[in-house]
C-alpha cells in the first residue's frame, strides 16, 4: 500500500514539475557578481561558525568528561555535524532541487 501511495505521489510531483518553466542558464542580471561576492562572504562566516561548533563541542566535551557527566555532550556534537554537512551540501541540494 505505501508503495503505491508513494508511486502515486511522485507521479503527481512530476506532473507539476512539467508545468514550471525552466529558464535555463541564461544571462545574469546587472548586479549578479556583487550578490556572489556576497553569497561567498556567507559561506565564508558559516563555515567559520561551523569550525567554531566543532571547538565549542569539543570544549564541552572535555568540561563535562572532567566532571564525570560523559555522553551528555553527543546531542551538541551531533548538531553541529548536521549543520556542517548542510553548510557543505548548500550548493548541491539546491542545484539538485532547481535543477
């Protein structure tokens, strides 16, 4: 049953896909490279938060491994491996659902 259910909902998705148009590659508008130029000052601060993340985690890790409170700290840690693998798969994600 799932799998026609599911079958059915992409068929669906499909068919309004074939309804947006796809303006291709094109040309880029007045302005494109300053939105570029700020698009990779983003990326440059997220990845730099996400570096900072990683040391906090770490940080807590050891507080907490030194007050005998060990496996608390996973959740953190394991936030802020999620946000650093959707920070790196940004472009990819986006390009695979515009695509």
């Amino acid at each position: 049953m799932f799998s026609t259910l599911f079958t059915a909902a992409v068929d669906v998705l499909h068919a309004v896909a074939a309804d947006v148009p796809n303006p291709g590659q094109g040309e880029a508008p007045p302005g494109a490279d300053q939105l570029l130029k700020i698009l990779r000052w983003v990326a440059w601060v997220v990845f730099g938060l996400c570096v900072a993340g990683v040391l906090i985690a770490a940080g807590r890790m050891a507080v907490m491994h030194r007050h005998g409170e060990g496996g608390a700290h996973a959740s953190g840690l394991a936030w802020v491996a999620a946000a650093c693998i959707l920070a790196g798969s940004a472009s990819a994600l986006v390009g695979a659902l515009v695509g």
